[in-house]
C-alpha cells in the first residue's frame, strides 16, 4: 500500500532551503511507494494543527521554482520545541489521520532534535514511521570537529552557510570602497554579522581579502572570553582597531553577533538560544559607542574619542537579509543543498529512519563531496565551534 510523506522545516530561513526541499520533493514523487507528498505548513505546527498543504497537487513547472526562491515562506518555519505528550498524541494522531508513513525535517540542531523525537516516537509507538533529518543552517555549527584531514567530521559543511559566506564577503568588498571614500570623517566602520556565539560566518569575511591587504579585523565569539563582563574585551577590541588605524589609517571590523562585549539583553527563543537581533543593544552598536567615547564625556557633554585618528567610527547590522538574499547565492551551496534534499528522501525510502543526511568532503586539492547520513541522536542539540588553531591571535 501506499504512504503519504511529510516534509516540514524549522529554525531561520536560508536563501538555499527550499532548493532541499525541492529535492527531497521530487524523489519522493517518483517513487511508486509514494501517494502525496504534503507540505506541513510553519514546520512542526503544521503537523500539530493539521495545516498539510497537498504538495503533489502542484504544477510541476511551479515546483521547479522553488529551486531560485529566496528563504522559507513556501511552506513556512517555526521555533517550537515539543515538550507535552498532547504534543507527541498530536503527531500520532495526524500522521495516522493522513497515512503517513515519511516525515522529512529540515533544519539545524534544534529541527534533528525534534526528528529525533518524532523517530523516537514512532518506534515507541509501533508507528510505521519512518523519520529523516535534512541539514540546514547558515551558522554551520550542525556536525562534527576539525580532523587531520582538514574536513569536518559527521557533516562538512551546512546548506546555507556557502551562500551566507559568500554574502558576507561580498559586502566587506563593498564595504571596503565606502570605507576608502570616506574615512577622513569615517574612518571605522563596525558591520555586526550573524551566527550567534559561532565563528564560522564573521571568518568568511577572510574570503574577500584573502592576502591581507585591506585594513580588516575580524572578531570571532571564540576568539575573546566570553566569562568577563565584557570591558576587558572591548579594550582588546580597540587596541587592535587602533593598530589597524596606525597602519592603514583606517580600520574595518567584521564581528560576531555573539562576542562578549557586555550585556546586550537579548531575548531567548523556545530552546534557549539568544535572539541577536531582538536584543536592546547589539554588539557593532556597543564597539563603536566605545570607540568614539560616548561613555566619557568632558564637561561640555563632547565624547572622548578612544581613536587614535580624527573621526569616528560607524556601524551597521545587515541582519536577516544576510541569510535570504538570493542575489548572492552560491551556486555550490545551492546544489548541494539540492542533492542533500534528495539524499535524505532517498534515506526514507530505503526505510533508513532515525538518521540524518550528510554532506561529506573527501581530502584532496579538488574539491568534492559525498552524501551520507548520522543517527539523528548524534547531532540534536549539538554544537560545533570555529576552531581554535585557525584562529590568528593577531
């Protein structure tokens, strides 16, 4: 007999995600095991409210777009952590309703923890499931450490982090002609990047100045302590933009969202981690308020100027956009994420449950992937860090 799938995604929007989702959708299709492939609208929720969207009633000529659509509103996202057992009788109850026989989720660490428990679920259950873990997030911390070889255990890389790199970036080149035109009144700017307490996206910055030649300092959240109060950083900070202004007469700053630079009093989703870009402070606002002095003011209320040049320093957040902008996609991270899509429904159809799908670099100059899989157990709620030996204490 037949079987309907599920598929549904959780945790923030990339510009690649829906290229996964279009791989998985078209080898479930083709599969005579196969009914309906639904779409479960705002990810989890759209199983515990019943909203499946019939995704096989689609023209085919639409799907295909998904291919070239920026972010997640096709079948939408959320951030809901199943806690209740009226949640895990909820699933039960829809998937039994609806035939289903193939859950499908795409996300970071959080979404595998929840597919980790919808598999988890079903074996309790003696629910003829089977439940498959698709990688996203542009953060690129879902998977294992540095090894000898120079990739990176469990799963390389994420989807969404090859375009977000590659935005990131592009915008310090840019940055870097504003910078040069006006650094005589300007001459730091601060550009808050995102990632959280994870490395791996302010480093992509190196990428648009590979021979350090441009007046760059990057800040990674590994790279300061994060159990001070934030002071004794941003004096580091400030000595190595002063550096940078000595030498080059000006200075740009790329920095993670989640360094310590004091208490920024953010706001925490459903599975604790800090929302960045709903907190009252943000850490490019704290770094050039410093710089420029506006905590130690003379008499007349003028701030004194921690620089070492005239001028002052500005900042900007380029925010969400950095991770939904199709205009700087990455062609590579498009297409794995494509593939990777398509090797997770092809894990469902073998009944190979329990288990998340993989992108694998194999050594060697050319550059080259695999697709694999890892128990689901393996990478919930897991966490990479940016490696500390590629870490230039300078």
């Amino acid at each position: 007999m037949k079987r309907n799938a599920v598929i549904a995604q959780s945790g923030g929007p990339t510009s690649v995600i829906n290229a996964s989702l279009l791989g998985a959708i078209e080898v479930l299709m083709k599969s005579e095991k196969i009914d309906k492939v639904y779409g479960a609208k705002m990810g989890i929720l759209g199983v515990l409210r019943e909203e499946l969207v019939d995704i096989t009633a689609q023209d085919p000529k639409e799907l295909k777009l998904l291919y070239e659509t920026p972010s997640a509103g096709v079948i939408g996202s959320c951030r809901y952590k199943i806690r209740s057992e009226e949640d895990m009788e909820r699933i039960v109850e829809v998937f039994k309703a609806h035939n289903v026989g193939y859950f499908l989720y795409c996300g970071g660490e959080d979404s595998m923890d929840t597919a980790n428990k919808v598999a988890k679920l079903a074996k309790e259950r003696g629910l003829d499931l089977v439940a498959v873990g698709i990688p996203k997030t542009i953060d690129n911390d879902l998977g294992g450490e540095l090894q000898e070889d120079g990739t990176f255990a469990i799963c390389d890389h994420d989807p969404g982090y090859g375009s977000v790199a590659r935005n990131t970036a592009i915008n310090v080149l840019e940055a870097n002609e504003e910078n040069k035109a006006s650094y005589t009144s300007d001459p730091v700017l601060v550009i808050g990047v995102m990632g959280r307490k994870i490395g791996f996206i302010p480093a992509s910055a190196r990428l648009a100045d590979p021979k350090r030649e441009m007046p760059l300092l990057i800040i990674l959240p590994e790279a300061l302590p994060s159990d001070n109060d934030g002071r004794e950083n941003l004096e580091f900070i400030t000595e190595k933009v002063n550096e940078k202004l000595k030498e080059f007469g000006r200075c740009i700053v790329i920095i993670g969202e989640g360094v310590n630079v004091g208490d920024l009093g953010v706001l925490k989703d459903s599975f604790g981690h800090a929302q960045f870009s709903a907190a009252e402070r943000t850490v490019e606002q704290i770094v050039a308020n410093y710089l420029n002095g506006l905590d130690r003011k003379d008499e007349l209320g003028r701030a004194k100027s921690r620089l070492v040049v005239r001028g002052i320093a500005r900042y900007e957040k380029p925010g969400t956009r950095q991770r939904r902008e199709i205009a700087y996609v990455s062609e590579v991270d498009r297409k794995e994420a494509y593939e990777v899509g398509a090797h997770a429904a092809k894990l469902a159809l073998n009944d190979e449950g329990g288990y998340m799908a993989t992108i694998i670099r194999t050594p060697g100059d050319e550059y080259r992937v695999e697709y694999g899989k890892v128990p689901l157990e393996v990478v919930a709620n897991s966490s990479r860090k940016f490696p500390k030996e590629w870490i230039d204490p300078s």
